[in-house]
C-alpha cells in the first residue's frame, strides 16, 4: 500500500461511517485489488450450501494501532516498536508521556485505535458528574492516545442479583475490538455493546439504539462525554445465559462475525450449572447483534466459570475460531460458515489429564482462563482457574490443529470400545467406590500373602454384597507405592459368566501401640485409559528439572495460568499465576530457562524489539532480553542447585498490575490498578 492511499485512509477514518461507506470504492480503485486482498488478509470464501462469512478480518485501523486483545485474532502479544523504553520513572515522570486516573480496580486490557485508548476499569475515578464514585459502576473508559486527555466513558450499572454474576467493584473486564469508527465489547452486566467510536463528540445519535441519556459535562461547557451505543444484546435475558461473577469476553472478529464467549458457569452454591442448556460461545452479526450460531458443548461439565475469549486464524488451510471452555476442553469451529444456526465442529482438545480431579480447594483439574494463541500454525494452550481458588498444578500444550475430531492426548474406553462419556469431576476414575475398609483377623493376611482368597477375606467380601468364587485368584500389584499403603494386590475373577477385577490394600495407621494394619477393598474400573492415536499435541510441558537435582521443584513447576503465552522468533514466554517466568522453545517445548518474579502474575507477556516486558501484582515491570541464553535474558548468581535468576531491569509502576502492557505507536502502554501510563522516550 502506497503513503497516499495509507493517508486517505487515515482521514477516512476519522469521518462518520457514512462516508467511509461511500468513498470505500474509490479507495479500493487507488490499493488495487492486490493491496485490498492483503489489506484483509484473505479472499472471500467460494459459495457454499452454507451460510459463510464474506470476507476475514480486516481492521480499519492505523498500521500501529493495537485494536483488540492481542493486537489480532491470533492473540500473540508481540508487536514491533522503534526506541521503547527500557527504564523509566513514575515519581520524577522521567519517559511517562502522560498518566490518567482508573477506576480503583482494573482489570480490561488496554486497545488503541484511530487516536483513542480504551480500558475497562470501575468507577473509582468518577469522570461522570451524574456517577460519583460512591457508585459502584462497570466502565469503559476512552482517552484521547496524544495527551491522555478524558474523552468519553461508557457506565454499566452492577446487576442486583449481586456478586454471583457481577463482583463488586469489578468494573468491566473485557477489552473492545476496534474497526473504523465502531467497536464492541462486553459489559458486566453480560451485554455485548456496539458503540460509536467517537461517542457524542461527532454531534451524532447513531442507531438503531438511540435511547442513551445524553448528559452534559460540568466540567467543559457543553462537551458530551456519555458513549453512543449503536446496539446492545443482553445475552441473559435473550439466551438464560447465568455469567459466575463476571462476563470477561475480549471479542474478536471474522468478516462480518463477532466471536463471543458468554461466560455461563456455575451457580452461587458452585455444586452445578446453573443453565446447562446456555450457549458458551457464538457468533452474532456485527453490524445488527443478530445471533448467527451458538454452541453449549462444555454443558453441565462447565468446573466453575467460562472466562477465556475467542481466537481465529487460517490453520492448515481453513479458517478456525477457537473457544476455551470452562470444562477444561479446546474448541475449534469452522470460522467461516454455518448451518442452520449451529457451528462446524472440527476438533476439540481436552487439556487436562484424564485422572485429574476438580474440587474447590486442592484442585488438580482446570479449566481454561488464559487466551489461546495461534503461531505459525500451532495453537499454545494453557491450563488455569479462577485466582481466588489458588495456585495449583499447570500444563502448557502445543497443538497441531491440522487434526479432526477427539485430538487430547489420551482417550478413556469404556468395556465394549467405545469413547467413556465427559465427566465434569474426574474423566477416568481407576478404582470404583470403595466396598470395604475393616481390620481383619491375623489370617486374611496369611491367606493373601500365599496368594489365596482365604475365608475371611471371602467373608469380608460377602458381608459388602460381592460374592467371590473359589477360582478367584490373587497377585500382588505394588509394594508400598503411596504414603499409608503397606503392600496391594489384584483379585480376579475369571469365571464364565463373569470377568471382574478387585484391588486389595493394607493401609496402615499409627497408634499407641505402633501401626495399626486395616483390609481397603474396591473394585477395578471397566474402563481403559489408553493413548489417543489420533492425538494433536505436538509436545506437552509441566516441569523441568533447571537445577538437575533430579526432581521438580517449585520454581521449575509449570502452574496455573491466567496470562497466555507470547512467543517471537520462536521464543516462547508465559508467566505462570505463582510468578515463574519460562522461556521455551515455541517448536519442540525444550525449556532454556525459568525466573522466579516472587510476585502473583496475572498477565500475559509483551514482546517487542529484542525486550520482554512481564508484569506482576506487586506492581512491577520486569525485563529480559529475547534471548535463549540464561547469561543474556537474566541475572545469574550462584551456580547449580544454588542459582538465582532475575530479571536484568525491574521497575515499580505503583501498585498492582493485572492487565497485560502493549505497544502501539512506538508507545509502551501500561495500566495499573488505578493509573494509565503512555512511556515514551522523551
């Protein structure tokens, strides 16, 4: 694309959508048909049989901008960016460009685009006379991207059903998706909103939706600084959709289809769904909010809440839309067409391992919080769950999402072949039930160590209401492989007209008079749990031993994330929620190194340049070198076991952080629980 034609588009931009449709045409004349196909970023789809979007992304946005959650529909936070600042100062304001007040609480990440800065915060900083900030409010927040200067807010008053679907003073969690002068996100109140970009500053009422009170500011005379909203969906009472706590989604955008997560989940008491039957995820019309398809396959295996957003890329040769749903499983649909209302599923993934166990505290099962991201060709996909129930083991996986159908990594068979049905706490169960636990006479344990069923096992069996015939055979499983199990053996039952399988354990306990032996008994599952054949993952990573001690210890665990991955040169990095840093090998998943931030991080990475910018909840910007060598990317003190890394440059922004830095426009972006900064070199 020529300077010209990049600057009659600029202009364009800043004109009413009316315009911008009439002098489309005689853009495309000056590009040429080239420069359009590559200004989108595909070419439109052959007709099909089925409803097809017309064309793939196209932005409508400055060549710098950042206009969505990870800059594109891939999600990957790395950008480019001319003379960043590595080092800055917020007291004596050394490199800070501008700053402006937030909410008291932030968590919507930072989107720029056409000279606007948008964040979702709550209304801790009352910019609206008629919303002092007594009242608690969702918000969005839009800044002038030159000075910082305040020019609209869009107010979301809190749901009365209270915290199970609208936390306090959460303030709006989603970021907008920017194109022209339109964008959309999703309110607290479970609401996707289409707004003017411009708000009312254009002196216009923009429709359908047209009901809006139009206040004007106190502060400036006659300035309006109230959202233009063009349309809304208020997806709880047209869909029964039951958000947890909060509607978090981040949409993004394929031709003319918004790609929404709904975050339906559970209910106040967390024990089941609250709306089985809901959609999780869709796709509506951006131009009309008209709802194009839904899909509920997580149903009523949904663990707690559904808070990870869409993702869409060309993946070995077909448009896809990923949706990470809250029962742990990775969706991947058709992102181009539809039929009938209803998604083309492709493949699905199943992140957790199979024996896993989801529970409230001490949870080994998860869900999927952190955004997908899509890199040449592969899909990255972490593992995580809501912060307020705590750390807790994590899996990074790289997929290959070439693959159709079941891709995880393993498959649960039932006794005749066929797949095990999803199960929302556990997906495979070794033993069934327990039958007995008791302390049996001297000579059961006679009867079992000569491989015999004695009669007092056969008694014990017998008293539970399990039978076991004279052929029943016995052979010892294991010595001792867990804390308070002696020894285990198998029961098998072999007889004609039936095969069951039982597991024996003497469990021991302590007393006064040294251990105290009992008989555990239960039976053997029907089901198989088998490696899945037709598995998509290309590697799979959750600990590494860095200080070769021969074990993993806490700082070279993989744990739950609520950032996602971002990855440049084929350098992957990701902040894990308990604070470690790993460097990866984006192809083969070979660690290069781990870093210890001491701190909670919430966020996602940001690469740009040869630098690594990770945030944390202590408040603090640390920054490595992209780099595989530990001696380049950190400090290094001590040697072996003893080794410490840190970060090469660490600064303290002011209070905790939990949204992800961006760049846009050679600016380094930066939102604090309650601050907005601009870095620039001065």
């Amino acid at each position: 694309m020529n300077k010209r034609a990049l600057e009659e588009v600029q202009i364009i931009k800043m004109k009413s959508r009316t315009r911008w449709k009439k002098l489309r045409g005689t853009i495309l004349v000056k590009l040429g048909m080239t420069g359009w196909l590559m200004l989108c970023l595909g070419t439109a789809f052959p007709h099909t049989s089925l409803v097809h979007a017309q064309a793939p992304f196209n932005a409508d946005v400055g060549p710098g901008d950042w206009p969505q959650l990870g800059g594109t529909p891939h999600r990957n936070n790395s950008t480019l960016g001319i003379n960043i600042p590595t080092e800055w100062d917020v007291k004596s304001r050394k490199n800070i460009k501008w700053q402006a007040p937030l909410g008291s609480e932030t968590f919507g990440n930072i989107v720029v685009a056409n000279g606007n800065v948008y964040v979702g915060t709550n209304n801790g900083a009352a910019y609206l006379k008629r919303y002092p900030n007594t009242v608690d409010l969702g918000v969005l927040l839009c800044f002038s991207e030159s000075d910082g200067k305040f020019l609209w807010q869009h107010s979301s008053e809190k749901l009365p059903t209270g915290r199970v679907h609208d936390w306090p003073h959460q303030g709006i969690c989603s970021a907008p998706v920017v194109e022209g002068d339109r964008l959309w996100f999703v309110s607290n109140r479970g609401e996707v909103l289409c707004l003017d970009a411009h708000g009312f500053r254009d002196g216009e009422n923009d429709g359908p939706f047209a009901s809006e009170k139009i206040v004007k500011s106190g502060g400036e005379g006659s300035e309006l600084h109230e959202s233009d909203i063009i349309w809304k969906f208020d997806m709880m009472k047209e869909l029964g959709v039951q958000q947890h706590n909060m509607a978090t989604c981040a949409p993004t955008i394929w031709g003319d289809v918004l790609f929404i997560c709904t975050s339906n989940g559970v209910g106040d008491h967390h024990g089941q769904v609250s709306a089985p039957d809901a959609p999780s995820f869709m796709a509506m019309d951006k131009h009309s909010g008209k709802v194009l398809w839904t899909d509920n396959s997580p149903g009523e295996n949904i663990l707690h809440g559904q808070w990870s957003c869409p993702v869409v890329g060309i993946l070995g040769g077909v448009p896809q839309v990923l949706f990470g749903g809250g029962d742990g499983w990775l969706y991947s649909f058709r992102a181009d067409r539809w039929n009938e209302e209803k998604p083309e599923l492709l493949w699905k993934f199943d992140g957790n391992p199979k024996e896993s166990i989801y529970k409230l505290s001490g949870a080994t099962r998860n869900s999927i919080v952190a955004i997908p991201v899509i890199y040449d060709g592969l899909v990255y996909l972490e593992m995580g769950e809501d912060p307020e129930h705590g750390e807790g083991p994590g899996h990074l996986w790289c997929i290959d999402p070439t693959r159709r159908g079941d891709v995880s990594p393993e498959l649960v068979l039932q006794a005749n072949g066929q797949a095990a049905p999803v199960r929302r706490r556990q997906a495979f169960v070794r033993w069934e039930p327990q039958i007995f636990s008791t302390i049996p006479e001297k000579k059961a344990w006679e009867g079992i160590e000569e491989g015999k069923v004695s009669e007092a096992v056969q008694m014990q069996f017998k008293q539970a209401g399990v039978m076991l015939p004279d052929s029943a055979t016995v052979s010892v499983l294991s010595k001792g492989k867990e804390w308070k199990i002696d020894k285990e053996w198998i029961i098998d039952v072999n007889d004609a007209e039936e095969k069951k399988r039982f597991k024996l354990e003497r469990r021991y306990s302590y007393s006064k008079d040294g251990n105290l032996y009992y008989l555990w008994a239960a039976g053997v599952s029907s089901e198989k749990l088998v490696l899945n054949p037709n598995s998509a993952v290309v590697w799979h990573y959750d600990y590494f031993d860095q200080n070769g001690n021969g074990k993993p210890d806490f700082e070279e665990t993989m744990h739950r994330t609520v950032g996602s991955p971002t990855i440049k040169n084929n350098l992957l990095f990701i902040a894990d929620f308990s604070g470690l840093v790993h460097c990866l090998n984006a192809k083969t998943g070979q660690v290069h190194w781990i870093c210890d931030q001491l701190a909670a991080c919430w966020t996602t990475p940001l690469i740009v340049g040869e630098s690594v910018y990770v945030t944390d909840e202590d408040g603090d910007v640390a920054i490595f070198a992209l780099s595989t060598d530990p001696n380049r990317s950190v400090k290094k003190t001590g040697v072996g076991s003893d080794a410490i890394y840190e970060p090469l440059n660490q600064f303290n922004i002011g209070s905790a952080i939990y949204t992800m830095p961006v760049v846009a426009n050679n600016v380094l972006f930066i939102a604090s629980r309650n601050r907005l900064f601009a870095i620039a070199k001065e």
